[in-house]
C-alpha cells in the first residue's frame, strides 16, 4: 500500500469520524419528538448504530460458516 493510498484513507477516517462528532454534538440541541422512551435518550442513536453494526457483523461471521464451501466445491 502506497502513502497516497494510505492518506486518502485517513481522510476519510477522519472526514466520517468528523461527520459522527457533529451529529452526536447536534442530538444534544435539536429537540426530537419520540415515539418511544428510548428514541428520547440524548445519544441512543449513536449507541444503537454501533451494536447493530458489531450485531451484523459477528451474524455475517456464523453465517459464512454455515453456507460456505470448499474451494474445490465445484469440481475442476
């Protein structure tokens, strides 16, 4: 990997981690009408992003075990 390669990346690292400041920043000044408790928690969207993130993530891992196949599966 090339530090041009390696420096786009970091922009946008830092572009996303920017844009995730600023929207958890705004949810303590936008006032939101909830339909649910939960919804009304200062910070609940960010936190519930992040477990469904790592959830899909580790369900996608057990999932690939299961409907995997060998690398010579269909014949050569």
């Amino acid at each position: 990997m090339n530090d041009s390669h390696r420096s786009g990346n970091r922009f946008w690292v830092l572009l996303m981690t920017i844009g995730c400041v600023v929207v958890l920043l705004l949810d303590f000044v936008i006032d939101r009408h909830a339909d649910a408790e939960l919804e009304g928690w200062t910070g609940f969207y960010p936190v519930f992003g992040s477990v469904a993130i790592v959830v899909l993530i580790l369900l996608s891992k057990i999932l690939r075990r299961i409907v995997s196949r060998q690398e010579d599966f269909y014949g050569d």
